[in-house]
C-alpha cells in the first residue's frame, strides 16, 4: 500500500497526531465534522480554547529553518480575525512519502511517524494574494505538548488584554 496517500488517510493521521499529543498535556479534543469556519479541531483547557486548521503532507516546501504551506485565503482569513472566541493556528503535519512506514506496531508500543509544526494566524495582516497565501512554519515552532501550553498561555493574554494583534 506504499504511494501516495489519499487526503482523508492524511487527515486522519493528522488527527490522531493531535489527539495523542493532547491526551499526554489532559487537554480536551472536540473534533468539527465540517469546517466551515477553517478550524479541523478545537483544544480545550479550564475554559481555554485554542483552534487547528490541520494540513498534512508527504512532500513538505521546505524553507530555511523550517516549512512553508500555501493556505487558501478564505481559511487564511478565518483564523486571523481577532472576532474569534479561540486564536486560529496553522498545524502542518509531515509525514514520510511511504504510507507504510507512517504506523508502526510493537509489541508494546505503537509509533506515529510524523511530526507537526504550527503558526498562530490570529490577528495577522491580509493577504496580498486572492487565491493562496504562504505560511511559514519555522523548525522551533514544532508541535508538542510544550508548544500547546504556550498556546493556552497565548490565548489567556489575548483573553485578558483584549488584544487586536499577537505576533
């Protein structure tokens, strides 16, 4: 079954990355059958709320230092407005080009072999374009349960501040 992946096997794997890294930081994971408002999964904790729009690839752009993704406009523009009751974020998930090698089963354990990148988008200028614009995913923006604590910490300032804008 090695090749290229179909984009609902990536999404799922996206997920069940998001999911394990969640359950490990006792965050809730409520998942969105359509995403209309560009958000795949929502975390929660202790009332916080933070938004993923999730992205998956086998055959990441990379840049110096990191990844770029070209994101559609219209999602783009949903997980920027400042009129959102979670901050929106980009996840990138990059997986081997080999479908086979993405799980791995062990006697006692079970291996995803992929990693996660994210960027918040919330309260970022326009895009100059109408059709794509490119998000950068630096290498130090790696997604774990660290990086999903300074997100929570992230949307608490935004919370109590009211802030427009969060670089």
């Amino acid at each position: 079954m090695a090749g290229e992946a179909t984009s609902w096997q990536k999404e799922q794997i996206s997920r069940a990355y998001v999911h394990a890294l969640a359950s490990q930081g006792g965050y809730t994971v409520g998942d969105w059958n359509v995403d209309k408002d560009g958000v795949d999964v929502t975390l929660r904790d202790r009332g916080l709320m933070i938004d993923f729009q999730l992205k998956c690839t086998q055959s990441p752009r990379v840049t110096r230092g990191g990844y770029s993704f070209d994101l559609d406009v219209e999602t783009y523009d949903k997980l920027r407005s400042t009129e959102r009751s979670a901050p929106g974020h980009l996840v990138l998930v990059v997986v081997p080009p080999n479908l086979d090698l993405w799980v791995t089963q062990h006697s006692d354990s079970l291996v995803l072999a992929c990693h996660g990148y994210w960027a918040c988008l919330h309260g970022r200028d326009s895009a100059v374009s109408r059709a794509t614009t490119a998000i950068s995913l630096p290498e130090e923006q790696q997604l774990s349960v660290k990086s999903m604590r300074g997100m929570f910490d992230m949307a608490r300032s935004i919370l109590l501040s009211g802030s427009a804008a969060v670089n």
